[in-house]
C-alpha cells in the first residue's frame, strides 16, 4: 500500500511506502564558480517513512540512479497501475492541479530554505504529516539528497514563462514562487541528478553536471580504484569520496569525541568507529611503505619524508580551518553570526568531511562541492560535540553575554559623590556628574570583564581547544602506530643490532617531530581562539549600546539608574546646603510661611532644571564601551592565553622530558 501525503512542495515519488519531499540545495557559489557559468541548483530529498526497521536507502538510492527523478504518474505506468483509479483516491486538488505529473524542489532562496528546513527535520515532518513523532535516529537515516543541476529548469517569472512553476502551497501551480518551491511538469533524467551516497564529486565530467549540461556518462559513480593491495581489494566502496564523507558523517553522530582515526581503508574497514585521518600526505607516505621491511638507510629515508609531510599536512589543515572565505560562506550557510565571525573552525569538522580525499582542499580551492561537504560536517560536529559552538554560534554568543550584562546594568547603583561646602558646586553638578557617570560606568563594564565574561568565554573556548588537541593527537598517534608498525618489521629483518639502533633512533626522533609539530599547532589554536575570546567579549559589550526589545540599551538603563540613586540624591543634598547658606545670609530667626513656600518653589524649580540638564547631558555624553584594544589589554593583563589555556598533559611530557635529558647529562 502506498502512503499518501499531501503538502505543498512534496512529491509522492514512492519508494515501496516511502514519500519524497523537496529541500534546499546548500550554497552554490565559490571560487569553483569564477569563468564558469554554473546552473541553479535545486535540491530534493527523498524520505523513507516505513518503520524505522524497515528503512532501505540502498534501495531508494538505486531506484533513483535506475529512473531518475520520476512523477508519481509516470510511476504508476511503470508498475502498470490503472491511473484513472489511482486518482479516484486521491484529493480533487491534487487532481485538479495535476499535481500527480510533476516533480516538486525547492530553491535556495531564504524563504526557500527556511521552508524546507521544516520538511528536513524528520520529527517536525512526522509530527505535521503524520499526527505524531517517532523516536529514532536523525533525518539523514531516512532520507536520501538529491541535488539537480539542469539548463532547462527556468522559472517563472512575472513576464516571462519558465518550465517551472510556482507553488504557492498545494494549490494551482504558475507563476513566481512566493516560499521557494516549484514545480517541474514531467520526469527529471538521471544525468541532471547527483545523488548523495551513489555520485561522487570527484568523478569526471562533474563540471559538466555542475554547468547543467548533465554528467556525460549518464551518473557520477566513481569507478572503484584499481586493485593493488590487499587494502583496495577489501574496500572498493570505500574508493568513493562520497561514500568516506557520508560515512564519516555517521560514525562522527554515532561516535562523539569517542571515534578513532586510521591511516589505511583496511583499518577505515574493520574499525565501525574509525574515521581517516585527514593527514592524507603522511598517509600515502606510510602506505606507499605497505608491510614492507626497510634497511635501516631506507628507514632514514622513509622517516624524513613521513616528519615533511607530516608538517605540510597540518599547515594545510589549519589553512583549510581559517580559510576566511570558507568562515564566512560555513558561517552564512549555518545561519549563524556572521556578524562577529569565526577566527577558526574545528579540526573534527574538517576530518567529518572526507577531506582525506578531496584534493581540491590539497590544492587549496575550496571550491563549491568541497564547501558543501565542509558545511555538513561541521553542522554534523556541532551536534554530535556541543563545545564547539563558540566557534560556529559567535555572535549568538555575544548576544547571550551582552544579555548577562544588560540583565545587571539596573543593579549598579553608582556611589554618591562626596560634597563639599562649596556652593559652586551647584554651577559645576552637570559636568562632575557626566564625569562620575564615566567613571561608574567604565568600572562597571571592566568588573563585568573580569568577574563574569572572562571567565565564561575561558571556560568555552577551553573546551574546544581541548577537544581540538584531542583530534590531534589522535592523528599523530594514528600515524606514530603505523610508524610503529613499519619499524617493528623492519627491526626484525634488519642485518645487525647497530641497523636496529639506527632505526630505533629515527623511529624516536620521528615521534619527537611529530608531538613537536602537533604542540605548534596546538600553540596557533591557543592564539587564535584568544583573539576570539577578544572579539566575541567586545562584541558582548558593544550590544549593550544597542536597543533591546523594550527599545532601550542597556547604556539608557544604567544612566535611568544613575539619575534615581546617583544625581537625584546629590541634586537634593546640594540644594539642601544652598537653602542652609540662604537662611543664614537673610538673617532672620525663622521664615514666614509665605517667604518658606517661595523659597521652596524655587529650590524645586533650580532642581528640576538642572535635573534636566544633567539628563540631556547624560544621554548626550559617554555612549561608549570597551573596544577591542581595551578588552585585549585586560586579557593579556590578567587572563593570559597560555595561562588560561595551559595544557597539563603537556606539561607532564615537558617535564619528563627534560628529567629525562638531566639524567642523561649526569
């Protein structure tokens, strides 16, 4: 029995009881874009909604490579179903609209993606369509992606008519799209598709697919690698980058923190835990070694070029991490905080990606198919790792701190300023009262620094920059294994004991190099994630001049609070000393009530004017908070990077070995 849904923008492309729905396609710009014309892409999502012990993607993807995208009519003819009876169950609209001979998608538009989002969350989809949600594993384990790419999808228009129609929820289908779904009349061949999980975007003719010319042999599969190897020979799906990526992507969701990197596609094979390591240099250079044993010569030979390549892959790593252009497309595509940005992105984000084998991030172009895979890692990393949402969330960050500060402004009651006898005070009140106000509100924001957002954003950067070293370092002791390994076998086919000792000593200067370089990079994350630290906390603090949502900033409250318990009450002391002076001067034993109540008016009048003009003066003056350059004084002052982020694990190793060259030297 086929399942029936009906939505706007969801295709009933039933896979045995599974439905499809259209969701937005990810960002298509880029450098890979600059002297090529590329196609609009749409993007469709296919969902399986049998039992969750029933969910076949395998199957829904290789209907999809078979048929390609098809309408529910043509589906119906090809399984030699009556299509006059089909549509006798279905809804008049449905009907009426023929719905049942197009195929839906949704753009990338902002009302398109915010549209599709929805469609993508599988509880949101169950609740809405199916009265309840099911719980179970994330969308993605029941869904297949499929992007399109086709020269002849153009939309309507206000003027001009396209092959694409709008569908303004559920109803007739034509003209523009006002939420960023269309509609396609007809079946949408195999060759404009690329499907997740079956195409490969390193396959050839993907800049072909990408104009919409459609990919020239028909699909994107990537041929399996020639066998050379026991390795090959036992994982030939794995020789497809798409299919290391999406794997990734699902050890890292089911695995956390917990996963383990590997070196070969052997290990990659066995271990359902394992990811591999990104290092894809160092890689090559230890399984171009295999399970060969080397002459002590050869060993020297085979450790210098592990320690080079060693050192190129991390550089490349970390330039793929601070890419600025890749920050800001990741930052916008997650609709996140574009607006402080990020000064890094996290290394187990990267390694979910399958950059292991995406050699345009060796060549450094980070062009739009890697992007894409990098966006989905790295959302994929937040989830399975919250700590890492300082670096993908900063501004909704800052904004949660400038909260906390805004939240206390109407706590500070500034302290009164002393007075004097001085009846010339009165004449200066509004200028010494701005000066205080300054001077409470510049301490206030200095005390909120060091009692409240330092120690905070310390505490969340320090859990990513942990969790940072802990994927380095299981990268190098991925790699120091299988120099490990290599050595014991040559050690045991070497000609004397001093060819032993030869490999023994490059074995150990080459894992001295390599936690050498794995504690430089390490040092360059503590630099970086400190000036985040900088950015977000004056980010912080530069929120708090902007209005709230009761149309004031937190700067109006303070200076609302200073007026009621700072200036009021020296506004009233003073004139209370004034009226004291003005008694003693006029001589008399005691006013009459007539002379009491003029001379009271006219106090109060002095006090409301010169209330006035301090009010004016206050919201005039002083609109400003701790800058950037004031914010990283205090840090390095008094919350020192390396102090704040020391790494006792490496102390210990420091330590041990620096009593261990003492000992040698006795």
């Amino acid at each position: 029995m086929i399942t029936t849904v009906m939505a706007s923008a969801v295709v009933l492309a039933v896979i045995g009881e599974g439905t499809a729905g259209a969701v937005p396609p990810g960002d298509t710009g880029g450098a890979a874009a600059v002297g090529q014309t590329y196609a609009d892409e749409y993007t469709h999502i296919v969902i399986d909604k049998r039992p969750r012990d029933q969910v076949d993607l395998r199957r829904l993807r290789e209907s999809l490579h078979r048929n390609g995208l098809q309408t529910t009519k043509s589906r119906w003819l090809a399984e030699g179903k009556d299509v006059a009876a089909e549509l006798r169950n279905l809804p008049p609209g449905y009907v009426d609209n023929a719905h049942h001979e197009h195929v839906f998608m949704w753009d990338s538009s902002k009302k398109g993606i915010e549209g599709a989002n929805a469609l993508e969350d599988r509880e949101a989809f169950y609740r809405s369509k199916a009265g309840g949600a099911p719980a179970g594993d994330v969308a993605d384990r029941h869904a297949v992606r499929v992007k399109i790419r086709w020269d002849a999808l153009k939309k309507d228009g206000r003027l001009l008519g396209g092959t694409l129609k709008g569908d303004a929820g559920g109803g007739p289908l034509g003209g523009p799209s006002s939420n960023g779904a269309w509609a396609y009349k007809g079946d949408i061949p195999r060759k404009y598709l690329f499907i997740e999980g079956i195409d490969d975007p390193a396959a050839p003719g993907v800049s072909q697919w990408l104009a919409g010319k459609g990919w020239p042999g028909g699909s994107g599969v990537c041929a399996p690698a020639a066998p050379s190897g026991r390795a090959k020979r036992s994982a030939p799906a794995a020789s497809c980058s798409a299919d290391i990526a999406r794997t990734h992507r699902e050890r890292l969701r089911a695995h956390g923190d917990d996963v383990e990197y590997v070196t070969s596609l052997a290990e990659f094979e066995k271990n359902p835990k394992a990811l591999l390591s990104p290092l894809r240099e160092t890689g090559k250079v230890l399984n171009d070694a295999g399970n060969a044993g080397l002459s002590a010569g050869d060993f020297e030979t085979f450790s210098a070029r592990v320690g080079e390549a060693f050192e190129r892959d991390l550089r490349a790593a970390h330039e793929l991490t601070t890419d600025t252009g890749l920050l800001a497309r990741v930052g916008a595509e997650a609709g996140r905080a574009a607006e402080l940005g990020a000064k890094a992105l996290p290394f187990v984000g990267i390694a979910a990606t399958g950059y292991a084998v995406a050699e345009d991030v060796k060549s450094g172009d980070y062009a739009n198919l890697a992007f894409d895979s990098v966006a989905e890692g790295l959302q994929v990393a937040m989830t399975a790792q919250p700590e890492f949402a300082p670096l993908l969330e900063p501004a909704l960050l800052a904004e949660q701190l400038a909260q906390l500060v805004y939240n206390e402004v109407a706590g500070w009651i500034a302290g009164q300023k002393r007075l004097d006898h001085d009846r010339g005070q009165w004449d200066k009140a509004v200028g010494d009262l701005v000066a205080h106000r300054d001077e409470q509100w510049r301490h206030r924001l200095e005390g909120q620094a060091l009692e409240k957002l330092f120690p905070q954003l310390d505490e969340k950067f320090k859990r990513v920059l942990a969790a940072d070293v802990v994927t380095l370092k299981k990268w190098a002791a991925a790699k120091k294994a299988a120099v490990a390994r290599i050595a014991e076998r040559s050690r045991a086919r070497a000609a004397s004991a001093e060819d032993e000792r030869r490999i023994d000593a490059h074995e150990s200067a080459l894992r001295k190099r390599i936690d050498t370089k794995v504690w430089e990079q390490q040092d360059a994350r503590t630099a970086l994630y400190g000036e985040q630290i900088v950015t977000v906390a004056a980010g912080a603090f530069a929120r708090v001049l902007k209005p709230g949502k009761d149309g004031r900033s937190g700067f109006d409250t303070f200076n609302d609070r200073f007026v009621e318990k700072s200036a009021k009450p020296y506004l009233d002391k003073l004139i209370g000393r004034i009226s004291e002076d003005e008694f003693r001067a006029s001589g008399a034993r005691v006013w009459g009530q007539a002379e009491l109540t003029r001379r009271q008016a006219r106090w109060r009048k002095m006090t409301e004017d010169k209330l006035a003009e301090v009010r004016a003066a206050l919201s005039a003056r002083g609109r400003t908070t701790l800058s950037e350059d004031d914010v990283r004084a205090m840090q390095k002052r008094y919350f020192p990077v390396e102090e704040a982020f020391r790494d006792p694990e490496r102390d210990r190793d420091r330590i041990f070995s620096e009593l261990v060259r003492d000992q040698r030297g006795r």
